[in-house]
C-alpha cells in the first residue's frame, strides 16, 4: 500500500495547486475503494473547513503560496502499479479539469464530508476523520461500465462567490 504522500507525486506531475491536490487525494481514495473494497493510501484524510485533507501532505506542501502549483522537484518516485496509475489517469480525466476551489464546491456536496463534518458550523476548524467503508461510500457507484461517472458540480458555494478565497486556508 502506498502513503498519500507517494500518490501525490502522480499529481504533482500534472501540475496542482496543494488545495486542489487534497481534493484529488480524496477522490482517488473514495474511488479506489468503490473498485477495489480497498484502501489505495493508508493515510487518513480529515474533514476541514475546506474539504478532505490528507494531514501529513498538508504539512509537506503548506509553505507553497496560494494559488502556486507545486513544483515537480518534490517528486521523489513514481508509481509503478498499472492498475493504480490506471486508476490515477481516471480520476485526473475526471476531476483534473476542475480548479481547486471548484473541488472544494464538490466535496462539500460528498456525503462522506458532510457526515465527518457532523454538527460542526462551516467555518469552524476540524480535525475529524472522513470514513471510508462499505457503510459510508452508498452514495458512490461506478457506471454500467464499471468507470467513475462524471461528475456533476452543479453546486454553488466558494468558487462560485469568492475565488479569491485562500488555497491556504484549509
């Protein structure tokens, strides 16, 4: 099993922001576990004011400016699993399309979020853990093709209010 500090290489390499790669990290775990009934990074990922964050990626990028990508030198291996690099390439066409702050939209659409995030008010710091089960991922399906369906981000919130809003302020 990789750590999500590993699976954000494949990432960088397509150019992120750090907002925008937590989002990934969130979707590319959620996914993977929908297929697989698997886990794909052993890390856990948090419910914060912002979306899913994967702590220890956080802390590894949180000096990189808002809005900057993160520079590919940070890269220090590559995936070398063709069913995961299969599975990364799937949801890059999927969601890497979308900015970090549209991500952002998304995930707080994602039952997973909403549940961790509890009774917690929008704007109150949180640290709790977004579970990834057989319980809590009914809401993800794949297609008839057995694909991730595209998705649908039909929600109003942050990017489409303020997209000033600090990529630094998970």
């Amino acid at each position: 099993m990789y750590s999500a500090v590993d699976i954000s290489f494949f990432f960088i390499r397509k150019g992120v922001t750090p907002l925008k790669l937590q989002k990934l990290l969130f979707y590319s775990q959620v996914w993977y576990f929908v297929k697989y009934r698997n886990l794909l990074f052993k890390d856990e990922i948090q419910a914060w004011v912002l979306g899913p964050v994967v702590r220890n990626v956080w802390d590894k990028y949180r000096f990189i400016r808002r809005g900057d990508l993160i520079n590919e030198r940070y890269i220090e291996k590559d995936i070398c699993d063709k069913e995961i690099v299969s599975h990364l390439n799937e949801i890059w066409k999927i969601y890497g399309g979308y900015t970090g702050l549209e991500l952002v939209d998304l995930t707080h659409s994602e039952s997973l979020w909403i549940n961790a995030r509890g009774e917690i008010s929008p704007e109150q710091i949180s640290t709790n853990t977004i579970k990834i089960d057989e319980q809590s991922i009914s809401d993800f399906s794949l297609d008839g093709d057995g694909r991730i369906p595209v998705a649908n981000n039909n929600v109003c919130g942050i990017a489409t209010f303020n997209s000033n809003v600090g990529e630094e302020l998970f």
